[in-house]
C-alpha cells in the first residue's frame, strides 16, 4: 500500500516573518521557554552554556528577553 505525502499550499507555509506576527499577536501569551528563563533570572543566572537546537528555542527566546547571556 503506498500513501501520497500530504503537499503543501502556497498559503499553508510558514515563514519567519509569519511566526513573528503570530507571536506579538499572543503577546499576553507565556511561554514554557519565557518559564523557564524567568526561573533562571531569579536564581541568579546570568550566562547559560547550550548546544543549539530547535527544541529548546523558546528558552534561548525568554533568555534574551530576561537578559540572560547564551553561549552556544
């Protein structure tokens, strides 16, 4: 049995520019990531040490706005 991949629209894809949109329209939106960060802050973290990867994004995105240095 052989399945078609699903194709997709022109208007399905997402770009950078279309997930920035989204988030300053959630902006009373929190994220586990911004969580995260916040906890760090109050603990005194200054500086986190990481390997980059797309898992994690939304931590390194509450860092920065916590200002919290990252070195990847």
């Amino acid at each position: 049995m052989t399945v078609a991949a699903p194709v997709l629209k022109r208007s399905e894809s997402t770009t950078a520019e279309d997930t920035l949109k989204q988030k300053s329209r959630e902006a009373n939106v929190v994220s586990g990531g911004h969580l995260v960060a916040k906890a760090l802050k109050s603990e005194g973290v200054d500086t986190i040490f990481t390997l980059c990867g797309g898992h994690i994004i939304d931590i390194y995105d509450g860092c920065i706005d916590e200002g919290i240095k990252i070195v990847d």
